[in-house]
C-alpha cells in the first residue's frame, strides 16, 4: 500500500491519540486529557502526518523556539506499518519543514534501542546533553 507525507497535515485527536498509546506502550487519553491539535497549534513549528488509505500510520511533533532550533518529539509508527521506512521518511519531512523556516538545527532524544534508527537511518549526530527529572 501507498504511503503518503503531509507537513501540518489533518489528523484528529483520537488518531493521534489511538497512534500514541500503540508506539509508546501507554493508555488511550481522549480528548480532553490530551488534545494534539491545541498542543501542536500552540508550540509546533509543524509536525508530519503519514497515512495509508485513510490511515494514520505515522505522526512526528516539529516544536521548536521560534528561532533556530526545532525538536522532534513524539515520532511514532503503527506497529503494523513498521520496517517500512515510515519513521525515517517521517524524520526526513520533519528535516525539510524545519529547514524551510529558517532553523538550523534539529534536536532529538530517544531510548537507548533507537541510536541505530537516529544516528544511523536519520543521520543525526551524538551530541552532549542533559536531563534533569522534575518529579
């Protein structure tokens, strides 16, 4: 089957939602606890939309400072369209949206098992960073 991109593409919450507990292992919020299209209106740069027929396979969260760095955050493919290229062409949407205004740098963190799909695949760098938990 086809898959097709689109940079700020439509997507309805419970897609998202439904597509997020899938990828990251987790409870279906609804539209109240978590509402994708009021967090990505208000702190995204953009974001990429991968579907297949009228399926979401694939969602990737573009924020970003407002100036010249962006994030991915949340990048997440359907477990039954994965080993697909999906995740890396999601990855590169979210490359070319983020060029396209004006950032210069795309910062991602991840779990130890993605380094081969980030660095790898995507082509990002190591880099030194930091986390600190708040709870």
């Amino acid at each position: 089957m086809t898959t097709t991109y689109e940079w700020r593409g439509a997507f309805t919450n419970r897609e998202v939602n439904t597509l997020h507990a899938e990828a990251f292992d987790t409870m279906v919020f609804d539209d109240q606890e978590w509402n994708w299209a009021d967090l990505v209106r208000r702190h995204s740069l953009g974001w990429v939309v991968a579907r297949q027929g009228p399926d979401l396979v694939g969602f990737v969260n573009v924020p970003w400072d407002g100036l010249v760095h962006a994030w991915l955050q949340d990048t997440m493919v359907s477990v039954s369209a994965r080993r697909m290229g999906i995740g890396t062409e999601l990855v590169a949407r979210a490359r070319d949206g983020a060029k396209a205004a004006g950032c210069e740098f795309l910062h991602v963190d991840f779990d130890d098992h993605l380094r081969s799909f980030y660095f790898g695949a995507c082509g990002f760098v190591p880099t030194n960073a930091g986390l600190m938990a708040l709870s």
